[in-house]
C-alpha cells in the first residue's frame, strides 16, 4: 500500500514563539500519527523546527531551495546545508516560486535533482491555472512541469509529486474530489508510462484550500495519497483534523 502523507506548507508565517506553541499543542494532540506527517518551514526556523519535532517521527522540510551547489550566491541556501540540518525533504516548484519568484521547469529540475544528490526527498509541487483549466490545457501543463523533472530525478527518488491547481491556492476554490482524481491518475499514468510498476509506490498529494471539512472526502479517492496543506496547516489542531482524514 502506498503511503499516506501530510505535509504542511507555513510559507512565510510563524515566530520563534508561534511555532513552539504550534509544536505543543500539535503534540498534545496528536496521539499516534495515522499517517505520514512533515512541516515545511521558513529556513530561518529549520533549525528550531528539527530540534522541537526531534524524536516526535514528524519531518522537517524546506519551502525551497538553491538551484546552486555552493559559491557566490547571496542570499541562497543549498541542498547541502538543508541536509546538513536535518531536514529530510523539500517544496520544488509551488506555484507561488513558479509565479513571483520566476522559477521556471527546468530551475524546479535541478533543485529537485540537487535535494536527491543530498538524501533529501523533493515533493515537487505541479497544477494548471484558471486560465490554463479553461483552456482545457491541464494535462498538458502537468506534463510538462512534471517532464522536466523526470528527466533528472527517477520516481523512486521523489517524496511526493503535489497536484496543486494554482486556482484553488489560498482561494477557498477547493477542487472537487472527482476534478482531483482525474489530475491524480493522469500523472500517475505519466508516471507509469516512464518508471513502470515504481509509478505505483510514488504518493500523489492533492493541495488547495484542503481544510479538516473536505479533506476525507479528496483523500478517499484512489489515486489522493495525502494532502499539501497551506492556510489551514497554521493551526496545529486544523492541521491534525486534516491528517486524521484518512480513511483507506
Ligand atoms: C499551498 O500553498 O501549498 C496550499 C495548498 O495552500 P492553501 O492550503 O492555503 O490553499
């Protein structure tokens, strides 16, 4: 059975004091994970994160990464020094990187490619615009997003691809469970039409406005291993809801 994953994505939130009363109650509450459980953080916090979580079988990830090994880059951080932190795997290619930072396929490729030569799992984040679903031009730019990365980093190496629609990013747009599975299965099959049988053991995350109240229901679909999860992962007792989710 392939794993169950939630992962969540703070962006640029928390505080040295947010985050450890996020952690607290977060632990009070959890019991026994039901399933798989990381905390993407700002960079500045992994160190905090990693030291409060140590023990705790939650991950710390990164929101993004260097396309760079090392050098004369101000202001970059590198996969190297992520893994030297502890942190086991990474956002490539949110749609908010993609869109405000410029970050093109081939920028989320070699990020994707320096987090495996480091041990670190990238969850490499993918999903049409408005625009582009109106279009009818999903498949498409899944494809590609998903293509670029292929061509440099096998499946067996990736923590999870993300199906993210940048229409329901922080919208309140939730896709509907049936709009997710379709997406899902499509990339499964491009997983599958490139890695054969590991195409099956690669979770697929479906992320967008997932909130406690409509997270079961995507999450029951075959091909939806888990969620990426924004506005609602700023509340630890949200986040828990939405992990709780599970019922396969
Ligand atoms: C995200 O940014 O990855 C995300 C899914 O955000 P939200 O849950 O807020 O839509």
């Amino acid at each position: 059975m392939r794993e169950q994953i939630v992962i969540a994505n703070w962006k640029m939130n928390g505080s040295t004091e947010a985050n450890r009363l996020w952690v607290e109650k977060f632990l009070a509450l959890c019991g026994d994970l039901t399933c798989r459980t990381a905390v993407c953080a700002p960079f500045v916090y992994l160190p905090q994160m990693t030291a409060l979580l140590k023990g705790s079988g939650i991950e710390v990830g990164a929101e993004t990464v260097s396309t760079r090994a090392e050098g004369a880059f101000t202001g970059e951080v590198s996969a190297t020094m992520l893994a030297d932190i502890g942190v086991t795997l990474a956002l490539v290619g949110h749609s908010e990187r993609r869109t405000l930072w410029g970050e093109d396929d081939e920028a989320v490729a070699l990020q994707a490619e320096r987090l495996v030569a480091t041990g670190i799992k990238p969850v490499v984040c993918v999903g049409e615009t408005l625009e582009e679903r109106q279009a009818n031009q999903t498949e498409a730019v899944v494809l590609r997003q998903l293509r670029a990365v292929l061509e440099r980093v096998p499946a067996d190496k990736l923590g999870a691809v993300a199906y993210e629609p940048v229409w329901a990013i922080g919208t309140g747009k939730t896709a509907s469970a049936e709009q997710a599975q379709e997406i899902h299965a499509y990339i499964r099959q491009v997983l599958a039409a490139k890695f054969g049988a590991a195409a099956q053991e690669t979770a697929i995350l479906y992320g967008g406005s997932c909130k406690p109240s409509n997270a079961a229901e995507i999450f029951a679909k075959e091909d939806v291993d888990g969620g990426l999860i924004g506005g609602a992962a700023l509340k630890a007792e949200d986040f828990l809801g939405i992990g709780k989710g599970f019922a396969k």
